[in-house]
C-alpha cells in the first residue's frame, strides 16, 4: 500500500499526531546524533506535518519541547503541513 493509504487511514482514526510525532522526533534525534555531518551536506530536512496535529494543543506543546530540547538540529528542518 502507498504512504497516502496509510496516513489517510491514520487521519480517519486520529492517529495522525502520534505518526507525526514520531516523525519529528526520530528526524530531531538523527539529526543531533550527526550534528558535524548534517551541518557539512545539508541545507535542510522536511518533515511534513499533518493540519489536525497542528490544531492538536498537545502536539504544538510536544513539538515545542522537541525543537527546544534539539534547538541546534532544528534549524536544519523545514516543517511543512500536509493539505
């Protein structure tokens, strides 16, 4: 099945924030364990954010603690919303 399968399904059952989460926190994680390589090959990172996580005052809160606790991978993403 594609990945739109998937995330249509996770959107159907309000899973969506959990794989979002996921996502940005695996994407944060990677990218501080590499700082030295990721500042040397790379511009940025997108990592594609679903419009019901960002109503989601719960993943706004945990995305933020994200981006706080990884500030200097952070400026490595570029955080786009899925339509």
């Amino acid at each position: 099945h594609p990945p739109g399968a998937l995330l249509a399904v996770a959107e159907r059952s309000g899973d969506v924030c959990s794989i979002d989460r996921f996502v940005l926190a695996r994407t944060l994680e990677h990218l501080s364990g590499q700082a030295f390589h990721a500042a040397q090959s790379l511009d940025f990172i997108a990592v594609n954010l679903s419009g019901a996580s960002l109503n989601d005052p719960r993943f706004v809160a945990d995305a933020e603690a994200l981006l706080s606790e990884h500030s200097a991978a952070a400026r490595f993403l570029c955080l786009e919303v899925t339509e």
